[in-house]
C-alpha cells in the first residue's frame, strides 16, 4: 500500500487548488533505473487508464500501472522543506543496491 504522509498530503491538496484540479489524483510511474531499482516519478492525471490500479492515501486519489503493484508495495510520499530545497520525496525501503556500484556507499 502507498502511503501518503500528512505533510505530502496537505501539499498535494494545496496544489490540486491552486492549479484548478482538484478532481485530479497522482500518477505514480517508473521514471526509469539506478543501481538501486526503479526510480519514481509523480504527475498530477484527471484519470486512470484501463491497466491502473486506483488507491486512495490520505485524501489522495492514487494511479499507478498495475504491473507496478509489487514493486511500490511499501512506498511512501513525504514533503520535505528544508535548507536545502522543497519537494516530494518518493521512499521505498524495498529498494536494495545489489549491482556493486561506487555510489552507493
């Protein structure tokens, strides 16, 4: 299951607003591969497609490609803000580096 966090959440809702879509969900799509897996990517659809599976975290519509159902089993969507920057952060503790790169640590 994919969880949203409350902060993701309230954010999401935020955006969804302000851009006029609050009818929207949130894709989540394989946005393609490292060393450690899939990497994710999120955008906002009005939709799912036929082959979507369709959840709901947090007041959040979710879409993702049913083939993906496995892999993001335990995926998780923050906020963060910090000195750094802000923005969606996609964590899943699934993911393993296992091809012996060096960044990697």
């Amino acid at each position: 299951m994919i969880e949203i966090t409350d902060t993701a959440a309230a954010e999401l809702k935020q955006l969804l607003e302000r851009e006029k879509k609050s009818d929207h969900g949130l894709r989540v799509f394989a946005a393609g591969m490292s060393c450690s897996g899939i990497q994710y990517g999120l955008s906002l659809e009005k939709s799912p497609k036929t082959e979507d599976t369709v959840l709901e975290s947090n007041g959040i519509k979710l879409f993702f490609d049913r083939d993906l159902q496995d892999d993001i089993d335990e995926l998780r969507i923050d906020y963060i803000d910090n000195d750094y920057g802000k923005g969606f952060i996609i964590n899943n503790p699934n993911l393993r580096c296992g091809s012996g790169c060096s960044s990697c640590g």
